[in-house]
C-alpha cells in the first residue's frame, strides 16, 4: 500500500535516519575483527599452500578465488539467516560444534603428519577442494558460522536500524572475503619470505593451531549437549 503521508521522490525511512552511516559504521567495526580474527587468512595461507602446492599457479589462483566466493556466501549466509536455515534444518549449534570441530581436527592431524612435499594428484581433484575441505570447514567453518549467528543476534530491536546493521556486517563480511582472497591468491609468495624451513616450520604450527581450534569447537559444543544435563544431575549422596 502507498504511504499517503511521504511525498513522491521521498528517500524511503531508512535513508532518512540521521545516524545511519554511524550505525553502519559501528556494525563494520564490530563485525570486521571479529569474523578476521577467526578466520585467520593469513595463517590460512599457510595451510592452503600446505594442501594444493602441487597445483599450478593458475590452479592455486583460481582455487583462492573460488575459497574466497564461497566463504562470502557463508559468512552472509551465517549473519543474514544462520539461525534460521540450522532451525530449519533441525540441526542444533551444538551438533555443528561436534562435526565441524571433528573436521576441522582430522584435517589439521593429517596436515601435521603429512610429507613435507605432499602434492595435491591432479588439477580436477585440487579444483573439487574449493569447498570441501578449503572453505568449509577450514577457512569459514563452524567457529565462522558460529560468530556469524552471534553477530546476527546482536542487531537492533528498532525497525529502522536493522537495514544499516546488516549493511555494516555484510560489508565486513566482503572484506574479510577480500582478505582470504589476497592472502590465498598470494599464498605461494607469503611462504617464500620465510623461507623454505621457515614456511614448513611455520605451516606445521599453524597445523597445530588448526587442531587446537578444532578440539576447542568439538569441546565447546560437547559442552553445549551436555551442560544441561550435568547441570541438572543429581548430586551423589
């Protein structure tokens, strides 16, 4: 229904809100650093040379594009919907905690035992990796999706405020996306700076840390499906 009360050519409300660019502004300062920090593209750089360092470059650079559009489409995915699509689905946080940190841990186990010169066997089986594992769950996996839903959960009661909120965080969710691509499209080079032992002893540790988060995201929803029930146990007598 037409809005009798707003004259022809009138910008719509919330383009009227006089602190709109602030609460813009405020939704991508909080929403920046907290979904950079989890996703680490830095350090995920290390382990994307790690798994398709037998590809070419043409490869690599198509795959650091395709890892960079996917992780886009779940981070807006995650902020915009996240709760709803688990809703509808059936599937708790606590259950994408479990398996993801699962994932997450057995991939980060292999990378830590792996050869030092472990060659992705073609370039069909290195472009299937863009999704499973580079994207999910290694680069934007549960944690992400995680801090997605808590972002989402954080937007303002008031109507007019909610279009400017997600507007902030889907431009955080663009440059963190932007980052991933710099750092996996230049993954090759950030290695080569620290040298060849350098960049082996480097990517071990971030395997390392790979592994950490994963039992820490397997933990935290462990205690997520258990909590309440320990919480309500009966104490020993």
């Amino acid at each position: 229904m037409y809005d009798y009360g707003r004259a022809i050519g009138d910008p719509p409300p919330m383009l009227q809100d006089p602190n709109g660019v602030q609460r813009l502004l405020e939704a991508l300062q909080l929403g920046f650093p907290a979904l950079f920090s989890i996703v680490n593209p830095i350090g995920g750089a290390f382990v994307f040379q790690a798994m398709t360092g037998g590809s070419d470059a043409n490869t690599q650079a198509r795959l650091a594009r395709l890892v960079a559009l996917y992780s886009l489409a779940v981070l807006i995915v995650s902020l915009w919907a996240g709760s709803f699509v688990l809703s509808f689905f059936g599937v708790s946080l606590a259950a994408l905690r479990c398996a993801g940190g699962s994932v997450i841990a057995l991939n980060a186990w292999r990378l830590l035992n792996a050869p030092d010169r472990e060659a992705v066997e073609t370039t069909k089986a290195s472009a299937d990796m863009a999704f499973f594992p580079l994207t999910m769950p290694l680069t934007a996996g549960p944690g992400t999706i995680s801090v997605g839903v808590a972002l989402s959960s954080k937007h303002p009661r008031a109507f007019e405020g909610l279009g400017w909120y997600f507007g902030g965080m889907s431009l955080a969710a663009i440059a963190v996306a932007g980052t991933i691509w710099l750092g996996y499209r230049n993954a090759y080079l950030i290695t080569r700076l620290f040298g060849e032992h350098g960049a082996r002893t480097f990517g071990r540790l971030m395997a390392f840390l790979l592994l950490c988060i994963g039992v820490q995201v397997l933990i935290t929803g462990v205690q997520d499906v258990f909590g309440p029930l320990l919480g309500h146990a009966p104490e020993g007598g």
